[in-house]
C-alpha cells in the first residue's frame, strides 16, 4: 500500500510555450506581428529555413549557454527553473491538522525527507502537548502527500527520532528515523530496530541517514555502511548489510580525550543531483563517493581537508555538478572545487562581519544547503530568508522573506527539501512549516495557488474548532 495514499503520474516540466512563465511574452506583442505583415514570400522561404537551422541547434545552444550561466545541465528547462528563483514566490504556512491549528509543526529541531511522492517529517522534541497522537508514545511521523500536500496522517515511530530518510520503491516506500545509538526502519506493519556499536556518540543530533529507490547508507563511527533495500514487502526483512566501509579518520573522537571535538562531531550526508554520487563531511574531512547500485559498493572519488581553522568544522554539505558546498559552525559557508578539491577564495555569508545581529549564541542549527550547478539556495544567517547565490562568483542573487521573525527573537529553520514537481521547497522550523514555489508554467502555478487557498481555509477552520 502507498503511503502517500494513491498513485500519481510523474508530472514533467512543461515545455510548451503556452504554460512557461517568464518566456512567453518573448514570443508575443505586436511587435512579432508588425515584423511579419512587411514580408515577402522570398522573405518568408528565408526565415522557414533559418527557423529549421535553429531548431536543429537550439539544444545544444541552451544547454551551452545555460551552463555557462549557471552552471545546470539541461539547457532551456534549467533557465526557466534558474529565473523562477530569483522571482517572487508563492509561499505558505502548512496547517498540522494532528493538532487543531495550535502549532504549524513539531517543536525542537524538525526535519523532512521527499521522494516527491510523500513527504515525512518528524523532530526531537519530546514536549509537545494536545497531539493527536496514533499510540501513547511521543514519538511520531508526520506523513503528507508530495504532490497536493495535504496532511495524510501521523505514524509512531519505535525510537526516539533524530535524523529521518525515505529509500524503496515510489509506493512501498521504507521510512528509516535513527537517533545517536540506533537506527530504525518502517514499512506499514513491519519494523526493524538496529543498535549501533558505539559506546559513546559521535554525534548528539543523531546518526546521518541517505536513501534511495535501491539502498540506504547510515554513517556510524567512522564508517559507511550500506544496505538493499528488500523488494519484496511481504518479507519482514527490510534491510540487508551489503558493505561497511572504513572512512579515513582512524579514531573517532570519542578515543582520544584531549581531541577539542570530543563528543560533539559534526557529520553530515548529502546526494548528487544523480543520486549516484554523495558528500560526506565528518568534523573536517569531506568526501566524495560514487555508489555502485548493482555490485552493491561505494567507491571514494575524492577527499577535501578542512584545516583552516582548527575550531571549526562543516556541518551541513551539498554536492552541485562542479562544486562542493559546505556550511561551518560558523555559519559562515565554504566551496571548494569538486574535482580538484582546491577552495574557492570567497566565503559567504548574507550579513556583513559588523552587524551585531550575527552573534553566534543567537543560533542553535547551522545553515541548511540544496545546490544545483553553480545556484545554490541557502537558509539565512538570520533565520528569516531563503537565500539564492551564485558560488562561482560569490554573488548574493536573491533573498526571499519568510514568515520568521528576525533572529535572535525569531526561530532557526533546522531543513529544507526541494520538490522538483512543484519547483519548490519546503522549509521547516520549530512550530512551522512554509511552502515557498517557485512556478515555472501555469501547471505549477495553478498547483500552488491552490495549496495556498486549501491552507488558508483549513487554517481558518481548526482556529475555530
């Protein structure tokens, strides 16, 4: 049975010039139809044949051009999706009917994970009162549909959960939540609970976690272990152990206790835009890995030092076509090249060194990244805006407000997940969860707006129950 509760059509970027946003008013006026009321028929063979020439060239042009720009890899598509990013988005505040309308989201640290037919959600905090829970123990997930959003309902979850990931196939769908010392995983009846061998954490936030269709990888010490996923859902097994692999920080930190990182070692998991390679960053070492889905192994392709400051380390990565993305405790964010391993000379940072607002006690949660090409979006370093950069240039593009107050008396966004059918993100923080879209045809838009207006009224309706 899904879990996001019926199936869908994959749903691809329409191209026509009827739907796209921002293009089809290039192709439209009375301009285009001035042009052609002087034409003559040699005029007309003229331009027939310079519209076949460009037809047959336009891809390849749009994908030259594009990449050139930006950095993305599939041309006019990309363009589309790279202007819709500096555009005014539509953005709304996700109702949690599990609770009335008293609170838009769970409390402490939340985070979400999509295959882009669901969407779960789960958090830390253990202090949330007058949920609708589904048993009497606290910890739950949250479950809504990838494509409407609709809230679908909550699911107990048999730990504590920390970190969260989905892997499996679109309708069978393993949701795996773990926390400092275990690691679970869910599907409908069935449950698989997993110990770690550590003796002390690594890592209070919990033990990062990456999913996909075939395979999940849990990092656990200083170790990569990866799993199959079992296809066959009748099976109890969900899992199966295919490779641990050793990464090349021989002790943790937990073995020696002079080291300054002890007991608190940032570690970090994030996918390619392929999903068949990954960055991995633990305290400062970062490495990039390609996954071998049917012999079942990973391979390291590359391994980048952070030593410039021996009291920082990376906490969140992001791994673009060209570049790797890395945001320090800092909350200041770093690239390096992805295959030379060589750092870029600028950091980034939305608010200048001066500003008083940038006092590192004001935060809790470090800034969350999603990267493709050369564009990268950014949680702010104010807790309120969803930030566009350029991280070849270094360049600032845009800034989008959310419906946060500014730190240090606003509240953290503590993860974001993009939704590639709806061209948009979902940005939570304690007690809130915002869809920010970024419509690139009527399609999506109309999409949106609609989420916009069901919010709204649901809204209305619980306040009022």
């Amino acid at each position: 049975m899904s879990l996001a509760g019926r199936k869908h059509h994959r749903d691809e970027m329409d191209q026509s010039e009827e739907t796209m946003i921002g293009l089809y008013d290039l192709y439209s006026g009375d301009l285009s139809e001035q042009m052609l009321s002087f034409t003559s028929i040699h005029d007309l063979c003229t331009i027939d044949a310079l519209s076949k020439k460009f037809q047959a060239s336009a891809e390849s042009l749009w994908k030259k051009l594009v990449y050139e720009k930006t950095g993305m890899k599939n041309g006019k598509a990309d363009w589309i999706r790279y202007t819709s990013f500096l555009r005014e988005p539509i953005s709304v505040s996700l109702v949690d009917e599990a609770d009335h309308g008293n609170g838009c989201s769970f409390g402490g640290t939340p985070q979400i994970a999509t295959n882009g037919a669901i969407v779960v959600m789960t958090s830390d905090d253990i202090n949330i009162e007058d949920r609708a829970y589904p048993s009497n123990d606290s910890e739950v997930i949250c479950l809504r549909d990838g494509y409407s959003l609709n809230f679908s309902r909550l699911v107990s979850s048999p730990i504590h959960p920390f970190k969260l990931e989905l892997c499996g196939r679109v309708g069978s769908e393993i949701i795996v939540i773990s926390n400092w010392m275990q690691v679970a995983a869910v599907r409908g009846n069935s449950q698989l609970v997993r110990r770690s061998s550590q003796s002390e954490p690594e890592n209070s936030s919990g033990l990062p976690l990456l999913g996909c269709e075939t395979h999940l990888i849990v990092c656990i010490g200083n170790c990569l272990k990866l799993y199959r996923v079992e296809t066959d859902t009748t099976s109890p097994k969900l899992l199966s152990l295919k490779q641990s692999v050793v990464t090349t920080r021989k002790k943790g930190p937990q073995d020696d206790p002079q080291d300054d990182l002890a007991g608190d070692l940032a570690m970090s998991i994030s996918w390619g835009n392929d999903k068949s390679s990954f960055v991995y960053c633990r305290g400062t070492e970062i490495s990039i890995w390609r996954l071998d889905s049917a012999e079942d192994t990973l391979e390291q392709m590359k391994l980048i030092h952070y030593d410039e400051d021996e009291d920082l380390q990376i906490e969140d990565v992001a791994l673009g076509d060209d570049y790797v993305v890395g945001s320090s405790t800092d909350r200041h964010i770093h690239i390096w090249d992805r295959f030379t391993g060589e750092k870029l000379p600028h950091v980034l940072c939305d608010v200048e060194e001066e500003d008083d607002r940038l006092s590192p006690g004001d935060f809790s949660h470090c800034l969350k990244l999603w990267c493709c090409g050369r564009i990268l979006m950014s949680s702010s370093h104010l807790g309120n805006m969803l930030c566009v950069w350029d991280v070849k240039s270094g360049e600032l593009l845009k800034e989008h407000p959310l419906e946060l107050d500014e730190l240090p008396d606003g509240t953290d966004i503590t993860d974001i997940a993009y939704l590639p059918h709806l061209n948009g993100f979902l940005v939570v923080s304690p007690y809130l969860t915002t869809f920010i879209a970024f419509a690139t045809n009527k399609r999506q838009l109309r999409m949106a707006t609609s989420i916009r207006r069901r919010e709204r009224v649901l809204l209305n309706v619980l306040l009022n129950y």
